[in-house]
C-alpha cells in the first residue's frame, strides 16, 4: 500500500476537524468519520489519536450513565477548538 503525504494527511485532518465542527451536539463515531471520509476505519482511527494528542479533539468513552464503550469510539471537538473555528468561519 502507497504511503499517504503528510501534506495529504493534514488535508484529511481538517476535512475531520469540519466535519466535527458541523456536528458540534452530537459526538460522532469513528465508523461514521470514516464513511464520510470514504477512508478505512484504522486508519481513520490512528489520524483521530493524533488530533487528539494534539489537543484538537476529544475522546468520549462513555455513555451517558457512565458505562464504559468497549469496542466504539466517540469524537467531538473540544469546546475551545469551536469557538475558534466558529471565529475563523464567521470572519
């Protein structure tokens, strides 16, 4: 398999961060970030932990009663993050 550029993998990063941003309520699931981004599930997982270990995004691992999600994962923006793409876009 070709190796991604990181030019190309940035590009796919804000294409994520976007589509976040357009569902700021309602925390989505890796399955769902990667059939909107037509990409494997893995591999969107693994750009996912590096937005996150950026400090861009954020990891739900739990519902709402506190039970622990074993096999999903939900991602949202973290609240900072908005309100400076909100700023960005509304320029």
């Amino acid at each position: 398999m070709p190796k991604i550029s990181d030019k190309k993998i940035q590009r796919i990063k804000e294409e994520i961060l976007s589509l976040l941003y357009e569902n700021p309520a309602k925390p989505l699931y890796t399955s769902y970030i990667a059939e909107e981004m037509i990409r494997d599930e893995e591999f969107i997982l693994r750009v996912l932990e590096e937005l996150n270990k950026e400090g861009l995004i954020d990891k739900i691992q739990s519902n709402t009663n506190g039970k622990q999600y074993l096999a999903r994962k939900k991602w949202t923006l973290q609240p900072k993050v908005y309100s400076q793409y909100k700023q960005l876009i509304n320029q």
